[in-house]
C-alpha cells in the first residue's frame, strides 16, 4: 500500500510541477494615473494592455495590482500592472509571483531603455538594473538579477539633465506612428517567451 502511494503521490507531483511551468507572470512597469498614459516610461503598461485589446480580455484591480489572465497554447499567461508606482514595483512582483507560485524563470518584466534607439527590443535572462528604479526596486525585493527582463527602447533625443523630462514625457508624432508595428512585435515576442523559451525568443526578436 505504501508503495501505491508513493506512486501516485510521485504522480501528483510530476503533474503539479508540470502546470506550474506552464504559467507565466508577465510584467509590464509603469504609473498609474491618466497623466502618465501616454508616457515613454509607461511602455510596459502600454503593451499590456494592447495584449489585452488583442485577445479580448480586461484588466481587474486587485491587490498591488491590475490583473489579467488568457491561455494560449496550453499556457496560461497572467498579466500584471502594478499599482505601487514605478519605484515600488517589487512588492507587486513577488505578491503575485508567491500567490500564483510562478518560478523566477517564467518571469518577464517589461521596461523602457534608454540605451536602445526607440522601437529596439531586448530580451535578456537576469542583468543589473541599468539605472532603471523600477527594476532596481524589484532586485532589491526579489534579492536577486535572475529572472528575464524585455527592455523595450525609447531613445534618448534629450538634453543634459532632462532625462527625467523625457521618460516622463509622451511620445511624438512619429513615434505614434511607428508604434502599432512594435506593439504588435512586442506581443509576438511574450508569446514566444511562454511557448518558445527564453533562449529560442531571444534569438528571434532581439535586434528586431
């Protein structure tokens, strides 16, 4: 008899083990509030919510967080827009990283980069925060730089001392433009991240 349930309950947990790596925490960082809407820093948010738009899904607040869920594939994608404000993003990430018992590995956040030319994508397995305080808070709460991060360029067309100015700031008239196409390689790429791997996803879409 014990034997029997060693071999089911070995069973059981092969199972279990297998459904959890078959979600995905996807994060996009951002501001809440309309002013910031528009904003190149809010470029995480802003694909999110086209994802969303695309498969037909709603964000629901809940805690640390706007929350949204669709499955493609056989895996089950949960979206996350924290509530906490850009430089308290850690929080959000690991509540909703325990809550849904997620590894590290099935992890993407979503930031802007001002070291990429606008509309360059690049998807990296772990990395400092490059001067990022959305990521550096979530380094700090997660006590680690192991977990994959899509950074998602803005430029950098600002003089000394407006950085501040310029993440804050909307886009341009032909950044808008050209921005549908890249929101639309964005969602391929955390398709890809979930179905393909990491590795696979960052040999399609980086430099793209």
């Amino acid at each position: 008899m014990h034997f029997f349930k060693n071999l089911f309950g070995s069973k059981k947990e092969t199972a279990s083990k297998e459904e959890i790596m078959k979600k995905f925490l996807i994060v996009g960082l951002g501001n809440i509030g309309d002013k910031y809407e528009n904003t190149r820093h809010n470029i995480g948010f802003k694909i999110l919510d086209e994802l969303a738009t695309k498969e037909e899904i709603t964000f629901e607040s809940q805690k640390l967080g706007a929350i949204s869920k669709f499955r493609f594939k056989g895996r089950t994608f949960i979206l996350l827009k924290p509530s906490t404000y850009m430089n308290l993003s850690g929080k959000s990430v690991k509540y909703w990283l325990t809550k849904e018992n997620i590894p590290l590995e099935n992890l993407l956040v979503i930031c802007d980069d001002l070291n990429l030319d606008f509309g360059s994508i690049r998807v990296k397995p772990k990395g400092s925060d490059g001067g990022h305080n959305g990521l550096k808070d979530i380094n700090a709460v997660l006590q680690t730089q192991q977990y994959p991060r899509f950074r998602f360029g803005v430029g950098s067309e600002f003089s000394k001392g407006r950085q501040v100015d310029y993440v804050l700031g909307e886009w341009d008239s032909d950044e808008n433009k050209l921005l549908p196409e890249r929101l639309n390689k964005s969602i391929e790429l955390i398709k890809s991240f979930g179905t393909a791997g990491l590795n696979n996803t960052m040999n399609a879409f980086n430099g793209t």
